[in-house]
C-alpha cells in the first residue's frame, strides 16, 4: 500500500543542514495498522508530514515514498491535493488547532466531502458523524468547535480524515491529551476503521501502540532501530534502546535510560544509542549499524545481531 | 500533617447581568498523613487541579478550610501565603509555561529566594545545592530555558519547588507532557528527594498505571467531588465505587500490565539462535 524507500529528511541551518530523519524503510500493508513509535524530537512526526507534502518549503526530503504506484515525492502540488483526503486521509495531533474555529463543523466536514468530489447532502454527513461514535449527529453539526468537549473534536477529526472513504489514513498522535476514558472509545472507534483500511498511526503512547498495531517500528534520533509485528514486539524487543524504553513505562520496572538523546546538530560516528547502551561494544562507536533482518517478521538495527 | 474540612470552591462565570457559579470543589475532606505519596486521580475537569491550587494558596476557599495542625492556611477569610509558601510548594505540568522564558536558571531559581527574604550571601550556596540535588550541574545555571529539553526543565522546576525545604510538595500532572522513560526520571528524582528530605508527596496524575506504582493511598475525584479514598491495594484490588470500578477496568484495557508481564518471562526462548549469540540481550 504505502513504500518508503530511504527516505531521508534535511533542513539546512546556520549550523549545516540537520538531518532529523535518515535512511527510513517501511512498508505499510493493506488493511494493516502500523505504528511508529519514538519519543519527542525523533523525527516520527516528519515523517507523516512528508507522506503527503506537508512539511515546511525549506525542507528536502530524498528517497522514494510509493502509494500503491505513485511515486509521491515526483509528483506536482496539484497532484498530491488530488491525493490528500481522497486517497489518504490525516488525523492530526492537536483538534483545537486543527479545526476551524469560525465554521461549524457541518460547513468544515461539507467543504471537505466537497473538495474531495462527493456530494455534501445531510444524509451522507450524518452517517459519517455517526460511523465515528457521535450519537447525536444534527445537534452536533451545527456546533462550533469550542463547543464540543476535547474527545469530541477529536472524534469530528477522524471524521474529517475518513470522510472520502480513503484507503489509507495517517493518525499523527490522535490520542494525546486525552482523558483515559475518552482515548479509549478514540481506540476502539480506530480499531473498527482499521478493518477496512490501511493506518499509520504515530505516537509516544506505548499503550496505545500495544492496543491498536499489527506491526511496529521504534525510532530512536531520526532512524529507525527495530520493526517486529506488535505481538512478537510486546513480548520481547531486540534493540537495546527499544527494550530500555519498554523498561520505563510504569508497568514495568520503570526504570529510566541514563543521558539523553543526542541532538540533531550532533554528528554521531557509530551507533546512535551507544552512549546510553548498557551492552556496548567498542565497534559501536566507530561503526554505523544496518538495519539487518534477524527473524521472520523482525529487522532491528544494532551490531548484537549483525 | 496537613487537614483538609469540607473545602469547597465555586467558579463564577457570565456577564453582570446574569452570573452563573460553577461549583468546581464540593465538600472535600481528607488528612494528609506525614511522609506519604498520596494520589488524586480523576479526568479533566474534576477539580483535581482547583485543590491544588487552593492547597498553595493561589485560590482562596469559599467554605471550609485547609489547616496545618493549629494553623490556618486557606479559609473563606482568606489565605496566608507567607506561611503556606515554606511549607507547601507545587510543580505545574509544563515546565514551558511554568518557567519565565526571559530569565536564566538562576534568576528563576532567585526568584523565591528575594521573596522570602533570604539574604544574598547565602543564594549562591541554596541553589547550587538544590540543582545539584535534581541531577543538573551548576553550569545549567546560565542557561535559559528554552535551550534545555522538557526533561530538563521540569527537573529545574522541581529545584525551584525545593528550595526553600518545603514539608509537601504537590506535583500536578507532571509527566503527562513528557516521554516515558523521561518521565521514569522525574518519578525516581521525585521519589528519592521526598525519602533523603522527608517530604509528604501530593502527586496528581490521570495514569493510574503509574499511581499504582507509586501511592500509599489514593483520591479519586470526579465532578468536584472525593468518590473514593483508600490504600492503594484497596483500591485496586477492591474498588468500591462504579466510577472507581470504570476507571480501573479502562486501565487494565488497554495498558501493559503486570499479569502481561508474566506472559513476557515465558515467551523468551534463550535457546533461539539469535539469543544465544548472544547472551546478554537475551537475560
């Protein structure tokens, strides 16, 4: 469905261009939830704003980004809008912002089914409003965004991103800042959509990945470490910094990893991870590890396995 | 150590003709125990950050009152923050909008120090002890905020929060905005400081994963009100109210929990031709 073939994500600085995104595989299967999983600042966010040409003007992305066979990164401005919303749809991390806050949301999901060539009739906006769990479509249309609660919003957001039926949607932190209660049902709603579509979702949560995701990709500082499918991943992680992070969330040991993460104007030799890997070796300092497949589903990046 | 007697707080909204109160605290009761960890669990709009604040004295109570054994810190007739200030400290939930973008670490962390009067001579020695005491070095003291990471300046608002000794430290969301293994950091520093100091922790929080791990008793809160209060073990093991019940089941949903782990231990085949190359991952 969705092919990234080494992607690479530049911006040039006053201290020489930064790479916070480098050398990115991934496919995303039909029909599957992959998820992208990192901390802040790794690059993961980039990467579902370069899919569909959404990242600042001075950003240069190299690589190849297929959807089914479109080469995404050679096509024109006109021919990604034919893309976005149509053929894949967006969910975006923060509602408040993303949404439109002088145009009710009737008018905002109208304008959206519009541009994406259906009709706008009442009929058709109601069952979309009702696919995503609001039960009272008409009362809720009419409103404005500041007068719907947080998941809500959220809620009108998926609407949005899956009101042309697309094949594909990309889920950038849907659930952050939400309440337990309310990013469940979020939760289930997206599990119901991911039987008929492709998702990749982005986020920080390691209990929503572990909830939604047939596969999962770690990134650790702008590359990925490890992809496994999600029930071989929870069960053991490979790449030491993918284990370390497993290790801090509260049901685990909650045990924090020592240093931080290095900065993207940092030039690192060898292994990003090295110098808050417990298991380092001398090689991995001075040599850059490939992601190498090490098992049926599994590719992890880290000379341990090479 | 600290007595909370039927506390109560009301916002009031509208214009001036026609004013509306919102009751944002209803009749809230509870003792605060020497040296405990005690967490306020509850979702958005429980009233969970109004104690908070009516426990620093940023809010003044509408009827009841907050005592520390004789003395009185926050009533109708008003708070007294002079008092409640070396006593009772808080840290926010975004270090971003807690600390003043223009000033350097040392002047945010002066700050307190000017207002309780402390002399000049002995600033240097209190704030280089109390950054130190976080895990940063004296050199962060130059810099501004904005060039540390979320991490790093929650930890410089937790030294802003013990500089001046306090006996509770109430931490409000603390961790929601940061990354996990981040926020490990800040619970261990917060954990270790509370036992090398003997500090009461208040930790409010909306991860009951985490409140799990750390609480002597917990609070659970909904629409202003205490449903539940109890030991930890209680709680989770048997909760008694049907909103404390929900919340519970909601957790054990979706989050990696312990029986999980169980699971995890077994899965792991050390004889796998990966794991016995080598070993020491495979542990």
């Amino acid at each position: 469905m969705l092919k990234l073939r080494d992607v690479r994500i530049s911006f040039p600085s006053e201290e020489g261009v930064l790479v916070p995104v480098d050398t990115v595989d991934l496919d995303v299967n039909r029909n599957e939830t992959f998820t992208i999983i990192g901390e802040s600042g790794c690059g993961k966010s980039l990467i579902a704003n370069s899919i569909l040409g959404l990242l600042p003007k001075d950003a240069q992305v190299s690589g190849r980004i297929y959807l089914e066979d479109d080469d995404l990164l050679t096509l024109t401005e006109k021919a990604l809008k034919r893309i976005r919303g149509r053929r894949v749809g967006m969910v975006f991390q923060n509602p408040s912002s993303s949404l439109n806050p002088v145009f009710t949301m009737r008018s905002q999901l109208a304008e959206i089914m519009k541009y994406s060539g259906k009709s706008a009739t009442i009929n058709k906006m109601t069952e979309i409003t009702k696919s995503v769990g609001i039960d009272d479509p008409i009362r809720r249309l009419a409103q404005y965004p500041h007068q719907l609660s947080g998941g809500f919003k959220q809620r009108f957001a998926v609407a949005f991103g899956t009101a042309s039926d697309p094949d594909m949607l990309i889920a950038d932190e849907p659930t952050t800042g939400l309440d337990i209660t309310i990013k469940i049902q979020l939760i289930e709603m997206l599990a119901q959509l991911h039987r008929e579509r492709s998702i990749l979702l982005i986020t920080h949560d390691l209990d929503v990945a572990y909830t939604l995701s047939d596969r999962i990709a770690v990134m650790y500082a702008g590359e990925i470490v490890e992809i496994a499918s999600a029930s071989a991943f929870f069960s053991r992680q490979f790449h030491p910094y993918a284990r370390s992070l497993m290790d801090s969330h509260p049901s685990r040991d909650m045990k924090p990893i020592p240093g931080t993460a290095p900065h993207i104007s940092q030039k690192v030799e060898g292994c990003r991870f090295n110098d808050r890997c417990e298991y380092g070796h001398a090689c991995c300092c001075n040599k850059h590890p490939e992601l190498v497949q090490v098992d049926v589903d599994r590719f992890v990046r880290c000379h341990a396995y090479a | 150590m600290l007595e909370v007697k039927g506390v109560s707080k009301s916002y009031s909204s509208g214009n001036l003709f026609r004013k509306k109160k919102r009751l944002a605290l209803k009749d809230i009761s509870f003792n605060l125990n020497d040296h405990e960890t005690l967490c306020i669990v509850g979702e958005s709009g429980c009233g969970k950050t109004t104690l908070a604040k009516c426990l620093v004295g940023l809010e003044k109570v509408n009827a009841g009152m907050i005592k520390a054994g004789e003395h009185i810190l926050n009533s109708d007739k008003g708070t007294v923050i002079s008092e409640i200030m070396s006593r009772i400290q808080i840290i926010f939930q975004n270090p971003d909008m807690s600390l003043n973008p223009k000033k350097t670490i040392y002047q945010v962390l002066a700050e307190p120090l000017i207002l309780q009067k402390v002399p000049k001579s002995q600033f240097n020695k209190i704030i280089v002890d109390s950054i130190e005491s976080v895990g940063l070095g004296e050199r962060y003291l130059k810099y501004y905020p904005h060039q540390l990471s979320g991490g790093q300046n929650q930890r410089i608002a937790v030294a802003r929060a013990i500089l001046m000794s306090p006996d509770i430290l109430i931490a409000d969301e603390v961790t929601s905005a940061l990354d996990v293994s981040v926020q490990a950091h800040i619970v261990h520093l917060l954990m270790k400081l509370k036992q090398d100091r003997g500090m009461t922790l208040i930790f409010i929080s909306h991860d009951l994963t985490l409140v799990r791990r750390i609480a002597d008793r917990v609070i659970v809160m909904k629409d202003g009100r205490i449903v539940e209060i109890g030991h930890t073990s209680d709680i989770f093991q048997n909760p008694s109210h049907e909103y404390t019940k929900l919340l519970i089941e909601n957790m054990n949903k979706m989050s990696l929990t312990t029986e999980n782990k169980q699971e995890i231990e077994n899965v792991v085949d050390l004889e796998s031709p990966v794991m016995t190359r080598i070993p020491v991952l495979g542990k």
